[in-house]
C-alpha cells in the first residue's frame, strides 16, 4: 500500500462554503497541509472552470488536478501556475442540436434557458462540442420532461441528472435568469462515461501507484458515485446531504462531519504534519 493517499474535494459547500468565509480559510489551510506534505489533491465540482475562477481567486490555493462539470474535464495544475487539460469528454454537435430541438418541443409557456459550456472543450482553438448542457426552468414537471425523454431517447449514449426546487440564491447563474424568482429547476445532460466516479477511476489507472488510498469529501447528490468509489467517504453534513445519506449507509468508512478541516483533523492528524506520511 502506498504512503501517498489522494483526496478529492467536492467544491461547493464542501470547500467553498459562502455562509463561513472562516471555513472555507481553514478548509484551505488544512488542504495546502496535505499537498505539501506529499498527497494529491483534487478538486472535483460540477462548475466549469471559468465558474470555478470566479470563486477560486477568492481562495486561491494550488491543487494537483481539477475536475470540471461533474467529470467532463480533467485538468493537471503545473508547477508554473498554470493548468492544461488531460482529459476531455466532448458531447457532439449534431446531438447538442437534436436536444435543443426536443427541449424546445417540450416546451409550451414555461420559461426555460439552455446553456451550452462548449467553451470548454477546445483543442488549438478549434470548438469540438459541449462536454455538459444545463437548462434553466420555472417548472419542475418541464424539468421532469426533459429528464425522462433525454433518458428514453438517449439511454445508450447520454445521461442526465436534476437538481428540482433550487432557491433562487443558490446559484451563481441566477443573477442572469431575469425571470427567476423563489425556486427554480436544474436539468443536467452529460455523455454517458462522464461522472465523478468516472474521472477518479481515469486518474487512478493512469496517474497513480497502485495501491493509493483514496479519499472523497462531497455533500449532494452527484458526489454519491465518487463517495461509493473512493476508500473513504466523507459527507459534510447540511440538509441537502441528507438525501444521499440513506444510499450509502451499507458502505464501509463513511463518516458525517462538520467540515473538511475538522474531519482532516480529526481523522488524519498526522497528514498535516511535516511528518506526515
């Protein structure tokens, strides 16, 4: 078994938690400990990384990898500050255009936007399609639409996840949705090989000793794969974790805690030591 375990850091509400800038400071202290100590640190969101730097330059701290819409990309921080991609997941743009067309099919008054993060996938410049879809809308049944047909009409090739009932404050894009107001719905559409666990397991087989010990921090719905995944799970406790909870109680090495640098502290003291191993 080797030393050097690898961490994998869900970003909003895990280590980037608004409502206690104290915390995220003490988040990022304890996760700078494990790096220069020798592990591997990844942070892994569902953001883009143009939404990610809006937040990042706040709590500007260096990572070994960083995984990006829920597993669509993978970047590798180099040593001069800078990130290339390693691995990218681009959905094609014929079928980005096909569900647009079924999207706006299922569409009556309610109002809705698509957005397309196709900027993120590009090699020399040249655009080679989307790596997620995200569509905005008022309506919870509209959401469930899009859901359930994506899922019927695209079951071998694509996957989609629904984040229902989202207050308005929660997330950084409803600024820009005019008519959000109160609650709003979130449907997501990725290929079907692009999830968190997917991305840890690309890394894992191509980027480490056998053996590494791997270790998830995360708290919503689509952190479950990664959590099952890795050898340690741990959920930071808030409401919205509670509906994640109930499917990994069988797994071994879970924990519930307050914080990633209470639960680093608590349970692996001696990685943030200099003598940490």
């Amino acid at each position: 078994m080797s030393n050097k375990k690898m961490f994998f850091f869900d970003f909003d509400d895990t280590v980037f938690t608004p409502k206690s800038p104290e915390t995220i400071q003490q988040n990022i202290q304890a996760i700078d400990r494990l790096r220069k100590n020798g592990h591997i640190v990844v942070i892994i969101t569902g953001r883009s990384l143009d939404c990610l730097r809006m937040d990042m330059s706040d709590v500007a701290f260096h990572t070994d990898y960083i995984v990006t819409n829920d597993g669509a990309i993978t970047y590798q921080c180099m040593t001069n500050g800078g990130i290339k991609p390693i691995y990218q997941h681009a959905m094609d743009g014929l079928v980005l255009r096909d569900i647009k067309k079924i999207i706006r099919s299922l569409s009556n008054n309610e109002r809705y936007e698509i957005v397309s993060y196709i900027s993120d996938v590009e090699q020399r410049g040249i655009i080679l399609g989307s790596s997620k879809i995200r569509i905005w809308t008022d309506n919870a049944k509209h959401a469930e639409g899009i859901h359930q047909k994506i899922s019927s009409t695209y079951r071998d090739t694509l996957h989609s996840f629904i984040y229902p009932h989202v207050p308005e404050e929660r997330h950084h894009d409803a600024a820009r949705l005019r008519w959000a107001a109160g609650l709003y719905n979130a449907v997501d559409i990725y290929d079907l090989d692009v999830s968190k666990e997917a991305a840890i397991d690309q890394l894992c087989s191509e980027r480490l000793p056998q053996g590494t010990e791997t270790i998830a921090f995360g708290d919503h719905w689509n952190d479950m794969g990664m959590l099952e995944r890795c050898d340690y799970a741990f959920i930071i406790k808030s409401e919205r974790s509670e509906g994640i909870l109930k499917h990994l109680t069988g797994k071994k090495n879970v924990h519930i805690v307050k914080s990633v640098h209470s639960a680093l502290n608590t349970y692996f003291p001696s990685l943030l030591t200099p003598s940490g191993s």
